[in-house]
C-alpha cells in the first residue's frame, strides 16, 4: 500500500505537481486517436472489399484482440522507453516510477499498459478511481507503483 502522504511530502520536496485529470483525459483522447487512425490505415483495403454494414461490424469485431494487443504495445513501449506516449508528450505530462521518480521500469510499464485495458474493459472504472484519490491514481498506476505527473 502506498503511503500517501509521504509520497505528496516527496512530490512537493522535489517541486514536482501531478498531472491534472482533464490534462490525462485530453492525452488518453490524442492516443485513442493514434491508435485508431494506425489501426484504420492497416485495415482500409479490406474494409473496401466489404459490402454490408453486418460484414463490417463482424470483420473489427474479429480483430479486437489485434487492437489491444496494438494498446498494451504503444503504452507499454513509449512509457517504457520515454515515460509518456505521443498524447502525453503533446499534453507535457509523463509517468514516473513511484519509488525513484523517474521513467518506470519496463515491467512496470507493461503491468501499467495491460491494466490500462482492463480498466477500459470494465467501462473505465479503473480510471474513474483517480478522481478519489489525492494522487490522481487509476489502477494502473496502483498496480505498477505509477504517478502521472506534468513534465
């Protein structure tokens, strides 16, 4: 369990602020965008062939587990190696580890990234905690010892 307020007293010495939750909405916006135009560029010659609305539906249905396989990749690896993906980057925000304040290790930003999708699976609940907790922390944070502080 994380120590809250020793953590806050962290923060403040080292003049760091968290990341606002409108400005961690806005970046989770700019990346569900990347992530969808990616996934419509790779896809558009065989959505074409499709004649019928029911075909289009029944073919992204079948490739929903390519299109969190390419969720849990992005957010694993620009959080990884960077500490922000591109809609972080574009917001000035960045995730650190909770202990050291610097960019997670690559098996937190794993941990991070397939929480990500769970929590978007059961309808964001997983984000929605964020907003009752002093550290802004969603379970993905909690999980992989994560804060999501600006830049």
């Amino acid at each position: 369990m994380v120590d809250e307020e020793s953590l806050l007293r962290k923060l403040h010495v080292e003049n760091i602020e968290l990341a606002s939750i409108n400005k961690r909405a806005f970046a989770m916006f700019i990346d569900e965008m990347i992530i969808s135009f990616l996934f419509f560029f790779i896809i558009q010659d065989h959505l074409s062939a499709l004649t019928t609305p029911e075909e289009v539906v029944a073919y992204t249905q079948s490739l929903m587990i390519y299109v969190l396989i390419i969720k849990v990749l992005y957010q694993a690896l620009f959080v990884g190696m960077y500490g922000a993906t591109l809609g972080k980057m574009a917001m000035k925000i960045k995730v650190v580890d909770q202990d050291y304040l610097d960019i997670p290790s690559r098996s937190a930003s794993t941990i991070r990234a397939v929480m990500r999708v769970v929590s978007e699976m059961l309808f964001y609940f997983g984000f929605v905690v964020a907003l009752f907790s002093p550290l802004k922390l969603t379970w993905h944070d909690k999980f992989a010892k994560t804060l999501v502080v600006d830049a």
